[in-house]
C-alpha cells in the first residue's frame, strides 16, 4: 500500500493550507531539498508537529529527547561527533533493558543494524527532532564538549597554545636579552639610548614598508573580482551544502531582533541554513531575550558552561563540536552581511582546491561618520578589508583573519583544533597557524558592515585586547623556528613577523620617535647632539615622516576604493590615531604580563546613528549599551 505523502497528511491534519503545500512543492523542485525541512524552516509547520506525524507514519514512538533523562552508561559507548553525523542518541534503558534510541532518519532495518553495532547489543528504535537531538547532545555530553572546547588544542600540542605565555626557552632568551640591554645602559648609556631609538625607527619602518608594499599589490588588483554577481547567478540552489552560522554573543540582548533579521536575509535556503546562538550560562538576560524573540526553527540555542576561560573562541569551540554544516561563518551579533555572502564564499572554496581552509570577507561600518573616531576606524579597515588582504593573498602570504565573517571548511576547521580558547585575538592566530601548516587563507569580495566604536576609551579596550592577541600569536609561533621556517618557508615566515610582530612593534615605537621629535623641536642642536648621535636623528625623523605619510596615503585610498571620498581628508589624522594606538599597545604589554587570558570586552550599541545611516534619534542615555 502506498503512503500517503507527508504534505498531504499536514494538510488533512489542519497544520498546512494547499496553497501552502503548493508553495513548499515548488520550491522543493527548486532547490532540491526534503519538503519535511522547508516547512520547518520557513515557519510553516512546528518541528515537533512534524516528527511526531512521521513518528505515527513510520509506526515508531517520538522521543522527546529534551524532556527525557540520558544514560550516561550508554552514551559513553559512543561519541557525541558521530552522534551528531549520523543524526541519532541513546536515551536511557526500556522495561525490558534494551537501549531506546531517538533517530532523526526513518528507523529503517539498516539504520537499527548499524546502531546495535556501534552500541553491542539490540535497541528500540523512536524518532526525534533535529533540534532536540543537538540539544541532547550538548546536555548529555557536556563535560566532554566543555573540555574539549577549553583544552583540546593545548592536549593536542601545547606549543600551539596560548595557555602558557612563555615556554622555558622563551624566558631564558627574554631574560638574556634583558640582560644585555641593562648591561649595556650601565656601560654606555648614551650609545644604548641611541641604538634603542635607532631600533625602533628601523623597526617601525620595517612594519609600514611592508605593509605599504603589500597594499600596493592589492591596489593593482583592486578592480578584480574573486567572485562576479554573474557567478553568483549562475550558482543552482539545487544540491547547496548544509552550512552553520555561529553567533557568539554575551550581554547583547538589544541587538538580538537585529541579528534574526540580518540573518534572515540571507541568500541561501532556509533549510540547508544551521544557526548556532552561543550563549553563555550567566547571562541569562540574553538568552530570556533569545527566546522572547522567537527565532525560526533553523536557529538552535547553545548555552556555553560558565568556567574559564570566558572567551568568544572557547563558545565558538562549543559550536563547532555540534556543527552539522560542511561549511561554516561566524558573525557577530550586530553584523550585517552581503545577501549573498555564503554563496561567494561557496564559490570561492571550489575554486581554491582543498588547502583552502577559510575565506575572509571584508569588514567595514555602517555608521562611519559619526564622529572622528568613527571616521578613522571606517578608514583603517577599508585599506585594510580592501588592499592589505587582498594583497597578502595575491602574494600568497599569512592572513590574519578577522573576528568575524569567516568563512571556513568544517572538516578542515576541525583538523587545525578549531580557536584557541587562551587567544584573545583567536581568529588572528588561526590564520596564522593555518598557514604554518601549509593552508592557504583568502578572501571574498563581499562585506559585512558592523558598528564602528565611537568611544574613546571603550575603543582604546577593544584594540588593547587586539594588539595581546597579536603578541600572543607572536609568541605562540615563535616557539618553534625551525620547524616554522621548514613548514611554512622563510618568506612566510618573514611577512608573519612584519605583521603579526610588526604591526604592535609600530604602535609601541610611536611615542618615543613623536617625543625625540619634539625634542629636536625645543632643546638647541648641541644639547640634542650630546644625547643622541646626528645619524640617529636624521633616521627617526625620516622615519616619522616617511611611517605616517605612507599610512596617511593608503587610509585615504581605502576611503576613494569605498567612494567615501568625504572621509579622505580625515587620514590626515592618522598621527593621533596612532597615538591611541600606542596607549592601547602599552595596556596590551601590561596585560599581557598580568593578566594574559583576560577578554576586554568592548561595548556595543553605543551609536546615535540607525544601521540604514539616518539618526536613530535617540540619545546614549536612552539605549542600553552591552558588552560583546
């Protein structure tokens, strides 16, 4: 006897309309996906409605894996991975001690053998949701997930970990040099101020060089598109992967009902979309927030166990383990991507062969001109999104990645050991040590536009947490030369240190070359000239002028390649954004010393100006700010 179609038993049950079932049936043709998926997907029918109606057609019990105890015994027999893969859970024992277990999948004979295998002995077969089976998943192997989320990458090597500051040899050699230097102040003191300032001239010159001539090749390459519109176009909904979007957010309960409508806009279908909300245990005004929203079937709540370390990328650790997708994006709360931004990073992957473990896409601000500040972050991250990237890629250089917007494979994501969770600049050092290992890192020409920081100090806490990361990074990849210099190569190697090194090395240098600068300007030229030699002075003041007119001229490219030609003349101003730079820099050394695991948060709804660009016409007192 043939079954009757699941649509058709929707519709006589009264949970579907014909028009409805119309609709679903055509864009099931379309896009090739299971009818069962789009309707959750859309709204139209509930999860649970609809698995407990294929429960009934399937002749098997429903589950209810949220509500039901887990038998810790026969979970153990198995792991959460292939749980997740596979798309079944034991749940406890049934009256006659056989495991009952919940299945996403028609409890089929082949399904129930492969099952009795992996768990050694028979089992009654019922169905679940695939929601609730995440959510069992996360319940019942918590511990485990939480570990591993904390300190998985460090078990696996310790050197690629930022968990420990300073390896043995690091201290030893930083003791040594120390050392050196305090010596040499005793013995001449005035030869070793000079060489100090003369290191760091060299040192910041180094840093901007490179940077300019990267730029550059970014420049000659501006008009070209990884992927058209054209390409995009082409691209047939039919047989698209399952990709997973996760969301890290901590107290930002007034930007949850923007982020369901960013993310609802985007051009991929619905129920090939998998969006994992990590929320963490203790903020529970989010995640009332969360639920009062309402979110559609595709979103899952995550909740993150509330031990240290407390940082994004241990949440984003948590959500990889659950991901079902074969690809995967991490945004922020309050991003805004392209519409079709997954599907030109899905282009760009099968393009780039199989090294290509991650594409970024470019960041900038919605709410650029709001005030200076605002101005100058729009201006460092167009030069950066717009030339920096693109032209580390077409060098074929390490790419540091951004803290949001993405795009990775997840099966490679998970063979690098995911973020490291003691990295408070994580995705930085995952670019990093995906090229150390032989990975390639690239770019997309899409954007996602965020809220630039217009406060002074919650910007100076931001970039302070940056700038650790960087160091962090730094030392994490320098604990091996050898090995580095032999995987990655010495060109690498090479563009690593002038950026990951150079770009706090710039920042800290700033201050002493700005006050011999004014020193030159009010103490006479034989007082100056007892103090540092003529040489050292030509060089620094070169130097100066040189690091910040070369920086000046790529801001205001980044503002002509954005047509945001009003904020050109605002890259003049680069010399006093360096000096935040310089005291966010200074934090981040001390920190670093002090507290080096530590996740400066930075303050988000602060803006008076609406995402669309108009005024939201409200005061900073009358929005809530939150912490992300």
């Amino acid at each position: 006897m043939q079954e009757t179609p699941i649509g058709e038993l929707l519709v006589g049950a009264g949970h579907l309309t014909p028009e409805q079932l119309d609709w679903a049936l055509t864009t099931q043709r379309r896009t090739g996906s299971r009818l069962g998926a789009i309707l959750v997907a859309t709204g139209l029918v509930r999860r649970q409605v609809l698995y407990r109606l294929l429960a009934d057609r399937w002749d098997a019990p429903f589950v209810d894996v949220a509500g039901s105890s887990l038998d810790p015994t026969l979970l153990g027999r198995v792991t959460p991975e292939a749980l997740a893969e596979e798309g079944w859970i034991p749940t406890r024992r049934g009256p006659d001690g056989a495991p009952v277990v919940a299945t996403v999948e028609r409890p089929t004979p082949a399904i129930k053998s492969r099952i009795e295998k992996a768990l050694g002995e028979p089992v009654h077969l019922g169905v679940t949701t695939e929601g609730d089976l995440i959510q069992g998943l996360h319940r019942g192997y918590e511990e485990i997930i939480a570990d591993q989320a904390s300190l998985g990458l460090w078990r696996r090597d310790a050197a690629q970990s930022a968990r420990t500051v300073l390896f043995p040899s690091q201290k030893v050699l930083g003791g040594a040099l120390l050392a050196l230097i305090a010596g040499a102040a005793v013995a001449a003191p005035t030869a070793t101020v000079a060489a100090l300032m003369a290191g760091l001239s060299l040192a910041l010159l180094a840093g901007v060089a490179f940077k300019f001539a990267v730029c550059m090749v970014g420049a000659r390459h501006e008009r070209f598109e990884t992927v058209s519109d054209d390409d995009v176009r082409a691209l047939s909904d039919e047989n698209l992967p399952m990709y997973t979007v996760l969301v890290p957010v901590y107290r930002e309960a007034n930007v949850v009902k923007d982020l369901l409508a960013n993310l609802g806009d985007l051009d991929w279908p619905k129920e090939r979309l998998e969006v994992l909300l990590l929320l963490e245990a203790d903020d529970t005004e989010t995640i009332e927030a969360a639920r009062a929203a309402d979110p559609p079937a595709t979103f899952t709540f995550v909740v993150v166990p509330d031990d240290l370390p407390k940082t994004k990328p241990k949440a984003c650790n948590v959500g990889l383990y659950l991901a079902r997708g074969d690809f995967l994006v991490i945004y922020d709360a309050e991003d805004r991507p392209d519409p079709d931004q997954l599907k030109k990073a899905l282009i760009a992957f099968r393009r780039g062969g199989d090294d290509l473990v991650c594409v970024q896409a470019a960041l900038n601000y919605w709410n650029a001109e709001e005030n200076w500040l605002t101005r100058m972050f729009t201006l460092e991250y167009s030069f950066w999104f717009d030339y920096m990237l693109p032209g580390l890629e077409r060098l074929r250089l390490p790419i540091p990645l951004g803290g949001t917007s993405n795009h990775f494979r997840v099966d490679a994501l998970r063979e690098l050991g995911g973020w490291d969770p003691f990295n408070v600049t994580e995705d930085a050092d995952l670019g990093i040590r995906a090229a150390a290992l032989g990975k390639t890192v690239g770019v997309v020409n899409s954007t996602t536009y965020e809220e630039a920081n217009r406060a002074e100090g919650n910007w100076i806490r931001q970039r302070s947490r940056w700038i650790k990361g960087y160091l962090q990074t730094l030392l994490v990849h320098a604990r091996r030369p050898r090995a580095l210099v032999r995987h990655a190569g010495l060109r690498q190697v090479s563009a690593f240190l002038l950026l990951i090194g150079g770009t706090p090395a710039t920042f800290l240098a700033t201050p002493p070359l700005y006050l011999l600068f004014l020193a030159s300007m009010v103490l006479s030229p034989t007082t100056l000239a007892g103090l540092f030699p003529g040489w050292v002075l030509w060089i620094s003041l070169v130097n100066l002028l040189l690091g910040n007119g070369l920086m000046i001229y790529v801001s205001m490219m980044g503002a002509f390649k954005r047509g945001r030609y009003a904020l050109v003349l605002w890259a003049l101003v680069n010399p006093v954004y360096w000096l935040l730079h310089s005291i966010a820099s200074y934090k981040a050394v001390w920190q670093l010393i002090t507290k080096p695991h530590y996740w400066e948060k930075t303050l988000h709804g602060l803006s008076t100006v609406a995402p669309g660009g108009a005024g939201a016409g409200v005061t900073g007192l009358e929005k809530q700010p939150v912490a992300g």
